[in-house]
C-alpha cells in the first residue's frame, strides 16, 4: 500500500515537471538573413511616353506594338491643317522673296534701270551745264540760262544719288526678308515635324495609346517606347529601410507571372530622394538570374539582403518581449540583445546562451 502511495507521488512530480517544461524551447545554431522588403515593377530602360507637341486627329499610325523602331523613325502621323496652311504660306513667301532678292528680279530690276536712266540724264544734263559755263565765260548766253543748266545738273545728280541709294537700301531690305522668309520655313518644316512624332531611342514600341481618328493633345501620350532588350526593376523603399541600402547588395525577386519562383537581382542605383506622398525612396536593381519572357510594368516584390549570418544563435522571433526581453521563467524576463532579424527568427548576441529553456509569452 505505500510503495502503491510512493509511486503515484513520483508520477505526480512526473507529470508536473512535463506541465512546467511545454511550451518551453532553447535556443539553436544556424544561418540567418535580414533582408529589407520592396515592390515596385519591371521598366525598359529608356522607357518613356510619347507626347505630341501640336494638336491634332491623328491620321495613321506608321508603327504597332511590338514593332522595332529606330531613333528617328515616325510613329503616328497628326493632321493639323492650321500649320499644314502656316507652312504653305511660308513656302509661298519664301519663293517670292528668292525671285525678288535675285539681282535678275523684277525689284532689283527696275532699279538698276532707273539708275541707267538717271545716269543718261545726268550725264546730258551735265554735258550741257559744262557748255553753258564755257560759253558764258566767252560773254556768250545769259546768267538765266547758265543757271538753268546749273539747276537741271544738280537735280539730276541728286536723282542719280537717289536711284543708287534706294537699289542699296532695297537689295539689303530684300536679303533680310530672304532671310527672315527662310527661318519662318525652317519654323515651319519644324512644326511639319511636330505632326509626325518620333522615336527618341532604338527601342521596342510596347503600347499604342490612340487610334486613327482620335484627337491627339499635347496633355496625352499617344505611345510607350524602350528599350527591346534591356529591363531592370524600379523598387519602392520605405523611409525607415533605405539607411540599410547600397549598391551592389543582393536581392530575391518573385513576380506574380512566376508564381513559387524567386530571381537573383543586385541593387544598382538609389535614388537619394524621397517622395513626399508615398514617403518612400526609388531603388533600381538589375536582373542576375533574369526570367525568360519578361514584359514592362509587371508588379514584383523583393527581398533585399543587408546582413547575413552563417551561425548565429536564434530563437523564433515570437519570444522576444517588447524588442529586448525573453521568459526564462513563466514570469521571469530575461533581457537580451538583438543582431540579425529575418521574418520570422532574431539572433541573440548577449543575454542567454544555447542551453537557456525560454517560454513562449
């Protein structure tokens, strides 16, 4: 009968101490990363919208998605017949003033024979006033006709002064306007321009934003242009992580369209500036382990490594207590320093080693 008491005793302290000890853990030994999470979505590089600079319906459009386009090469072509009328009139003007600035045009012309006319004049009239004064010093002719030849000599030379003045003054005139005629039609090959929008880049045409038919607006993209080959990832950061960033760190990406997968990226740029509404900092990263069919504007999130650690004492990161305390008793805390973090173990660097039993709070 006692040893049947003594026996349930010992089961009985058994069992408590298996109550005492559930739920407990102790530390282990392995690898940890901290990783710093982003999402963003792939871009082309040189990706950029196409804005038309006039107002117009479009006509045609020279291109399609998918297609290869060159620098240079037309896209879509604007019907604006205000400048399609700008630029014949400065055609129109232009070879007006060509004909007329031409030393053999109907200006310069005239001019040139007016100055012949006033030259006859003003060598007759000169002739005759010579005459009259060689007379007049022989006491032949009267005063009054000597100044008569003297009157008709000087206004004849100014006549020819006048005549060779304005073929000066017009010639210049005229190769100003030649002038001004030629820019206007330069401005206006310019805006002929305007009405077929082009490629900035080699590139892929990846979106066709507008039909034919459609009014196209200097306030609208009328296309999306990049690059065919070359993609890389544009990440949003928050505020309180982009600290722990540098370029060159290791990044895995997982893409909805790739879905169970994560690619190798590495961070090539960040950006050293904050969006005030979003409060987040712009990371590029290019692909290391690139996905076979890739397209632009496709969402992916990313894990980005800044510290990783082959041996490290953890624990699961649901017993830490307030960021810097463990239970190494139902109610006694125990505080403790952090290292490493992932999403879901801490390393401890100080405070417990591997053989302290912890309770779960």
């Amino acid at each position: 009968m006692h040893q049947r008491i003594a026996v349930a005793a010992a089961l009985s302290i058994v069992l408590a101490a298996c109550q005492e000890k559930e739920g407990t853990i102790t530390p282990t030994k392995g690898p940890i990363t901290e990783s710093v999470y982003a999402s963003g979505i792939v871009k082309a590089d040189g990706q950029y919208q196409v804005f038309p600079t006039v107002n117009g319906t479009v006509i045609a459009l020279l291109v399609s998605e998918g297609d290869t386009v060159k620098a240079g090469q037309a896209l879509l072509q604007i019907d604006d017949r205000s400048s399609g009328l700008t630029e014949r009139n400065a055609d129109a003007q232009l070879r007006l003033l060509e004909q007329n600035a031409s030393d053999q045009g109907p200006v310069l012309a005239q001019l040139r024979s007016a100055i012949a006319q006033a030259r006859d004049k003003l060598t007759v009239d000169s002739t005759n006033y010579s005459r009259q004064q060689r007379l007049a010093e022989q006491g032949v002719g009267s005063k009054s006709e000597l100044e008569q030849r003297e009157l008709a000599y000087t206004t004849s030379r100014s006549g020819y002064d006048r005549a060779v003045k304005a073929l000066s003054e017009n010639r210049e005139r005229l190769r100003t306007e030649l002038e001004l005629a030629r820019n206007n039609r330069a401005i206006s090959a310019a805006g002929n321009s305007d009405r077929t929008p082009r490629s900035l880049i080699d590139g892929l045409v990846y979106d066709l934003l507008i039909e034919p038919g459609e009014l196209a607006t200097t306030q609208r993209p009328v296309a999306v242009i990049g690059s065919a080959t070359d993609l890389y990832l544009e990440l949003e950061v928050d505020e309180y992580d982009i600290r722990e960033l540098k370029p060159g760190q290791q990044a895995f990406v997982s893409l909805d369209s790739y879905a169970g997968k994560a690619f190798e990226a590495r961070i090539a740029r960040v950006i050293p500036y904050m969006d005030e509404r979003s409060r987040t900092f712009r990371v590029e990263a290019e692909f290391v382990d690139r996905p076979p069919t890739l397209y632009p504007n496709l969402t992916v999130e990313a894990s980005i490594v800044i510290r990783r650690k082959e041996d490290a004492l953890t624990i699961p990161a649901a017993y830490v207590v307030e960021g810097k305390y463990v239970l190494t008793g139902p109610d006694e805390r125990t505080p403790v320093t952090i290292g490493v973090k992932d999403m879901e173990k801490v390393e401890v660097l100080e405070g417990i080693d591997a053989g302290t039993q912890l309770y779960k709070p």
